[in-house]
C-alpha cells in the first residue's frame, strides 16, 4: 500500500528536515546546446532523453501531496521535450502549485510558443533564462558560435508577447564574464526585465573537465561589492533587479544563519528518475532511484534513513573546517553549502570552493 503522505511529512519533521517545497524537475538530459560548464553533462546525445509527460505529471502530483508548492522544470533544455508545453500547462492548472518555472536557453523558443506561454497563468508562471555574458563574445565562448544572438532571438519573442515581466535571466558567474554583470543588468532594464539571479561556476561534470574556466577572483568580489557601496544608480537598479551572491553575502554579514543546508526543501529529480536531497548535492550515497516506478511518498520514505543524516554532518561541518576558524563571515556562512563542496572535492566536510571570496566580502566590514 503507498505510504501516507501525511504521515511521510511527518516523518520528515522527526528527522529533523524540512518538508519539500520547491522541486527541480529535470525532463530531459537531451540539449541542443553542449555548454562547457554544464556540470549535469548534458548535450544533443545524452542517454536518458525525455521523461514521459505522465510520469512527469506523476510525480508533480505526488509532490503536492507532500505539501510541495514549487516547481522548477529544466534539462537539458526543455523545449527539447516533445511534451514540453503540455507538461506546463498541467504544471500551471495544478491547483497544489503556487509557483512554476521554466528553466530554458531561450534558443529554440518561437513566436507562437511565445504567445501560447502568454495565456498560461501570469501569477504562477515565471520564466528564467540562460544567459551568461553581456556580449556574444563572453556568452559563445561558453555556449557556442551564435548562440548569444539566438538566445536574444528567443528572448525577443517572449518580449513581444509582453512577458517580460515574468522573464528572470540567470548567469553562471567566472572569471571572463563576471565584471559585464552591470552592464547586463543595464540591458535587461531597458527591456523591462524583472530580474537577474547569479550563480558561480561548479567544477564538475564538463565544468570539471577544462582548465579554461574558473571561478571570479576575491578582488572581483570586492570590487562588485565596492561598486554597490560607492555607485548610488548601480545600488538603485541591484535592489531593483539582482541577486549576485557577493552584495548578498556583504548585505547579510553581520546576520547568523541557524541552518545553511535546505536538507530536501528543494529536492532534484534527474530525467533518468533519480532523487537527490538538493540540485546542488548530486552525491549517489544520498539519492535514491525508481521515482518514475513508484508514488513520490514512497520514494522520500525510502530515502529518509538516508538523508537524515544531512543535518548531522552539516552541524559536525561547522566546528570541523579549519577554514571557518578566525572568519569574520563564520556567523553568517556557516561552512557554505557542504553540496557545492561535494561537488568539487567529493566530500561533505570538505571547505566549499567559494572559502576564498566569501572571506574577501566579509573583510570589507
């Protein structure tokens, strides 16, 4: 008999986790892009392919049940999934969801796709897209010839359905990209975009592989976080539309975090029917397989043994790095995201990867 999901959220509480919340559903591994920083090792070839749209409604349905409200759908690239707008829609018809987002390169999106999007609900649809340079240069050097100028085709498309105001662009921060983020910013303003979110580069997968890619330099985040203190139109159009984690750790320094972990609020769901507790901890030890095969329910129970002992490691991580001993950011930091550092070094008590720039934002005082 399929477990109660009632009882299952319970369980979860005695574990000492949070109940799900927002779920990353990937649909499909397949991509027409073969980005040398994906660090999920997508591309034109990857072996899953698409998740059939009943298993993928399956399980957003039985993650509902567990009190989930959030979801993520990405790839690969989903507009690659032959399904990809039924399963949306059903995404924004489901009355559990209070939250839907489209994850997408914005290069095979089309004016009819566009303005098919445009009906869809205005209140729980957002759309975020790829962009990861201010300038075709730093963008293709990472996603290929032409993709900067079709990704913008995309975009346009959207805009001209008046979507702009649902439309988020996410940007992979490094080393060659990170100093156009306000000029990106800039641009994105002037075409009535709500928002710019980043993130740093993970070397893993693909990413893992070259030496050609890194990672920003201390002095860069000093440098983003100096612009926010002493430019006053910089600072107005931050608070206005971004989210860069260096004015985020500098604004937040002199908070204490009581828990750093999200310990499966925002479990990952790959397209192969993989769990994990989190898209940023891809660890195999800690996930668990045949979600397409089973109520979502059952396949959290079966993993609870194992991902309660996230919580346990995550506390012992604290007192543990020698990194965070003398920090000025140890209140606020807390050891960082133990699964970016599983990520890169493959171990859980390992220091995150970020150590170095965290410590040069904090030093601002």
């Amino acid at each position: 008999m399929p477990a109660n999901p009632e009882k299952v959220i319970q369980s979860i509480r005695d574990a000492e986790l949070q109940p799900p919340e927002m779920l990353t559903l990937m649909i499909t591994d397949r991509c027409n892009l073969q980005c040398r920083h994906c660090w999920l090792d997508c591309g034109p070839d990857s072996p899953a392919g698409p998740m059939p749209a009943n298993i993928v409604c399956d399980i957003i349905d039985g993650f509902t049940r567990l009190g989930g409200t959030g979801l993520s759908l990405t790839g690969g690239e989903v507009l690659t999934h032959p399904d990809w707008f039924e399963i949306l829609v059903f995404a924004c018809e489901h009355p559990g969801l209070k939250e839907v987002c489209l994850q997408t390169n914005a290069m095979l999106m089309t004016r009819q796709a566009a303005a098919e999007l445009s009906k869809l609900s205005s209140t729980k649809l957002s759309i975020q897209i790829s962009l990861d340079g201010a300038s075709e240069k730093s963008h293709d050097l990472i996603r290929g010839k032409e993709s900067f100028n079709r990704a913008l085709r995309g975009l346009d498309c959207l805009l001209d359905a008046e979507m702009g105001p649902q439309i988020r662009v996410a940007f992979t921060e490094m080393a060659h990209n990170f100093d156009g983020i306000p000029h990106l910013m800039k641009k994105l303003e002037t075409f009535g975009i709500r928002q710019l979110v980043s993130s740093t580069l993970v070397k893993d997968g693909r990413a893992g592989r070259t030496n050609r890619l890194a990672l920003p330099t201390p002095d860069q985040y000093t440098e983003m976080v100096n612009l926010y203190r002493s430019d006053a139109a910089f600072r107005s159009l931050y608070d206005k539309m971004g989210s860069i984690s260096a004015i985020e750790w500098y604004k937040g320094r002199s908070t204490s975090a009581t828990q750093v972990c999200s310990c499966i609020k925002t479990p990952f769901i790959n397209a192969g029917g993989r769990m994990y507790p989190c898209v940023m901890l891809s660890a195999e030890k800690y996930s668990v397989g045949g979600v397409h095969q089973r109520p979502m329910a059952d396949a959290v129970l079966a993993a609870l043994p194992l991902w309660a002992q996230l919580p346990v490691i995550e506390r012992k991580r604290r007192e543990a790095l020698e990194n965070c001993k003398g920090c000025p950011g140890k209140a606020h930091c807390q050891g960082g995201c133990m699964g970016r550092a599983y990520a890169v070094c493959g171990d859980l008590m390992s220091a995150e990867d970020r150590c170095a720039l965290r410590r040069a934002v904090y030093q601002l005082g």
